[in-house]
C-alpha cells in the first residue's frame, strides 16, 4: 500500500508524457560502486571496510515539437547498500570519509515529475537536494562526504536533511532569469529517517512517508552565476522550521550539563552559505585545464554542532597524455565545532579535550578506463577524527570500483 503515492504519481506523469508526445524517450541505467578502504593509521583503530552501492534507474522525457512547447520528465531509482564503511567500521571522524557510506537498506530511492516552460521548472516527488543545490565541481571528484553535500547543513539539521542516502518529499522550483543566472528554491520534508533518535531502520526501505508536524519542513534557496567561461558562483540559505536545543543553556540560562535541566528550545534553524569555481589553468571545458574551487557556509553556534565549515581544492582534468577524461583532485576541509557544543561536551567529560575542529586533506584520482568502467584510488589524512585531539590523527587509503551500464 505504501508504493500506491510514488506508482501513481509515475503512473499520472507517463499519462501527461503520452498526451505530449507520442513517442516519449526512455533511459535506463545502473550503476554499481564497490568501496574497499584500509585505515594505515590512527583514527579509533586500523581496519579495513567494504561495501557496495548498487543504483538502477529509469527516467522519460518528452521531446515537443516546437521549443516553447512544455517540456516535461519523470524519474525513478532504487538503491541498494550493503557492508560497512571506514567511519562506521574503524575511523571514528565526524565529516564521513566515504560519500558513499549509508545503512544497509534496499530502498525506493529518488522519484519525481517536473515540467518545465519558458525558463521555469517545476519538479515533484522524492527528492535530493544534494542533487541540485551547494555543490561544487571540483568537491564532486573527491570522496570525503564534506565535498559533497555540506557539513554546515548535514550536522545542523535533521538527519542530514534532504540527501543521500534518503529522499525527502518535496517540491524544487527553479527559474532561469538570465543565460548566465539561475535562481532555485527548494522545500522538504524535515526529516527524511521520520525518526527523531535517527533511527535509519524506521524509513528503511523509502516508503515511510510522514510530513510536517514536529519535525517540520526543511528550505533551501540559491542564486547562480557565472558571469564568464570557466567561472562560477554560488550563494545561498537555508531555514529549518523545527525546534532545535540550544547546546549550551537550558531555559533558565544555565549550563544544562550540571543543572540537569532540559536545553533551551530554539524556534526554527537557519544558515548562509557561498561558494566560488574558476578555471585558473588552460580552457574552461577542455583537457588539460585545472579548476580551482571553494566553498564557506556557517550557522549560529547556540543551535548548531558545527559554527562554520571551509572546503576548497583543484580538480586538474586531463592529467596525463591519451588521458583526457581523468581527473587528479586536491582538497582541503576545515570544520569548526559551535563554541556552546565544545563548551558543553567539555563540562559532560573533563577527562576528554575539548572539541575544536575536524580537518581533511585529500588527494584523489579518477580513471575512466572506458565508457562503463572507473577506477578511483584515494589517500586521506585526516586531522583530529572525531572533532578533538582525543583520537591520534587517521590516513585512510581507499578504492572505488564503479561499473556504469
């Protein structure tokens, strides 16, 4: 019963396809990604982790005769993980050293509709705001989970927020005002687990579908711009509608960790967020060109783990002569802990030093051996795992198999 909304909703748009177009175009893919990493020092332990992702997915679009016409898509995927990665396994960081570590699960992943007119897009359904807001080119070909959807919101918000490795319900509305800007506005289901312990078991297989009430509603809005070839910029927030505890106070203004008291409930959460590209090597687009990328975003420290997170590298794009497809990352990651969660963590443990920050340097590089197979190995080295200096600074080496069919 818990398939009729996403089936129906597929079944509504393979109707409006039809009606617009009598021969619609299909895709269909899969994807499997199989990880292996090995800790060679420091973090909780050595060890060594493997796991697998497997995603397959089938997406339909009409192709209207005439270019004002509407343009319309529906998309569907389903998403498999299996083993334990390096953070869960033996690592102990705070930032997850694999983009691809989830809870094991098989589950109704990504669906949705859109159409699209005249500039304005509309899209409906299970979503991934990872997908379409913060990210950055460069931070897409490095592992470590801090390039890719950010720390500043995944350890601020509920669950992560609208991510991998679970969809929310929602709606994306974007607007293309200029061919060089392009403004987006998101809104989500407030917690994708619909557990406030965070239990991933409770939605485990993508159909648990509860909206709104205490948990509350996640947005996100970014402006777009790249004023010349090879340059890039993104600003952007977002709000949380939720109660969140202060990390610090509890309602009377003192330290909840010896008062016994609850936390102080905040109305609401929110952040601010920017984030810059540019080609500094070579011809935007072309082999042989290294990008340059950085990102900054922050949230208040009295609600918040994390006050402000930095990341940024380089991403050179055909490295190697008869190579033009593989790409050779550098990355750098800084993440600041609030002060009132180091204030508070320190009274709960006087025994353990006080959290400050977490931070990762990357290196990775990227094969594509040919159109359906990629190699990716990668070195991490990883600076206080787990936000202080309790745990001896990790090196993580890993593997990344990704077959594409």
């Amino acid at each position: 019963m818990r398939l009729a909304l996403p089936l129906a909703t597929l079944a509504l748009a393979s109707t409006a396809l039809f009606a617009a177009e009598p021969e619609p175009a299909f895709d269909a893919g899969l994807t499997l990604t199989l990880e292996g990493s090995a800790g060679l020092s420091g973090g909780i332990r050595r060890g060594e982790a493997l796991h697998a992702l497997t995603l397959g997915h089938v997406a339909w679009r009409n192709s209207p005769a005439r270019p004002d016409a509407p343009q319309f898509r529906a998309y569907a995927s389903v998403l498999n993980h299996e083993g334990r990665g390096p953070t869960g396994r033996f690592l102990g960081d705070f930032l997850a050293a694999s983009n691809t570590e989830a809870h094991d699960s098989t589950r109704l992943y990504s669906w949705w509709v859109e159409g699209e007119q005249a500039g304005w897009s509309l899209r409906a359904g299970a979503l991934l705001a990872d997908e379409e807001f913060t990210g950055t080119d460069g931070g897409g070909q490095l592992s470590n989970s801090v390039f890719g959807w950010p720390a500043f919101i995944s350890a601020n918000t509920v669950n992560t927020g609208p991510a991998f490795y679970v969809a929310a319900p929602g709606l994306r509305l974007a607007r293309t005002l200029t061919p060089t800007t392009t403004w987006r506005l998101g809104i989500y289901d407030g917690d994708t687990f619909d557990s406030a312990l965070g239990d991933p078991k409770v939605n485990r297989d993508g159909l648990h579908l509860h909206l709104g009430g205490a948990q509350g509603w996640f947005a996100i809005t970014e402006l777009a711009w790249a004023p010349a070839d090879g340059t890039r910029f993104k600003a952007g927030a977002w709000h949380h509608t939720a109660k969140f505890p202060d990390q610090q106070f509890d309602s009377a203004g003192r330290a909840f960790a010896t008062s016994g008291a609850a936390p102080r409930d905040h109305t609401g959460n929110t952040g601010l967020y920017a984030s810059a590209e540019h080609t500094v090597f070579g011809s935007p687009g072309k082999p042989g060109r290294v990008d340059a990328f950085a990102r900054l975003g922050g949230s208040p420290a009295d609600r918040n783990t994390l006050g402000w997170v930095f990341d940024g590298g380089l991403a050179w794009t055909g490295p190697l002569p008869g190579r033009p497809a593989d790409v050779a990352a550098l990355g750098f990651a800084h993440a600041d802990f609030s002060s009132r969660y180091a204030a508070t963590a320190r009274l709960l443990d006087p025994t353990t030093p006080r959290p400050d920050y977490e931070q990762v340097l990357e290196a990775s590089y990227t094969a594509r051996l040919n159109d359906h197979l990629t190699l990716k190995p990668d070195l991490q080295y990883i600076r206080h795992p787990g936000g202080t200096r309790a745990q001896r600074d990790a090196v993580l080496a890993m593997l990344r198999v990704v077959a594409d069919f």
